[in-house]
C-alpha cells in the first residue's frame, strides 16, 4: 500500500510540471532554406537509375517465383507424396 501511495504522489507532482515552451521554427526553416533543390538533369538521372533498379528487381523476383512455384505446390501438402504415389 506504501508503494501505491508513493505513486499516487508522484503522479500529482508530475501532473502540476509545466513543459518548457522551446520554439525551433525559425532554425528548422533557416535550415531547409539552406537546402539547395537538385539540378533538374541530376534528378532525372537518379530517377532512371532508381526506375532501372526496380524494373531488375522485377525481373529477378518474376523468373525465382516462376522457377519455384511447381516445387511450392508439391511441397505444401502434408499427404503429399502419399498421393503421388497413388497417381500411378
């Protein structure tokens, strides 16, 4: 009972604290004014690279899954060999 009172209290005091007010919003918006926007041709360039990237990835992910579906589907059943031996 002595701990519950103990956080009683200190559940009071902390809800009579007051939170400091600190404004950043000048130095956040000093430092994205700072920022300088990418050349026009750089962005396009980093963009073809990215869409490149991506259209590997598909590729890649396409030719795995087509090359492992048939073992998927002989491997999730649990009678699985059971009834391929019976489809003689």
């Amino acid at each position: 009972m002595k701990n519950e009172q103990l956080l009683n209290k200190l559940a009071k005091q902390a809800r009579r604290e007051q939170t400091p007010s600190i404004d950043v919003t000048d130095d956040v918006m000093a430092a994205i004014a700072a920022r300088t926007a990418p050349v026009n041709g750089d962005s396009q360039l980093a963009l073809s690279a990215l869409a490149w990237t991506a259209g590997v990835a598909v590729a890649i992910t396409l030719v795995v899954t087509l090359l492992t579906m048939p073992l998927w589907r002989t491997a999730t059943g649990p009678a699985t060999e059971i009834l391929i031996a019976m489809q003689i």
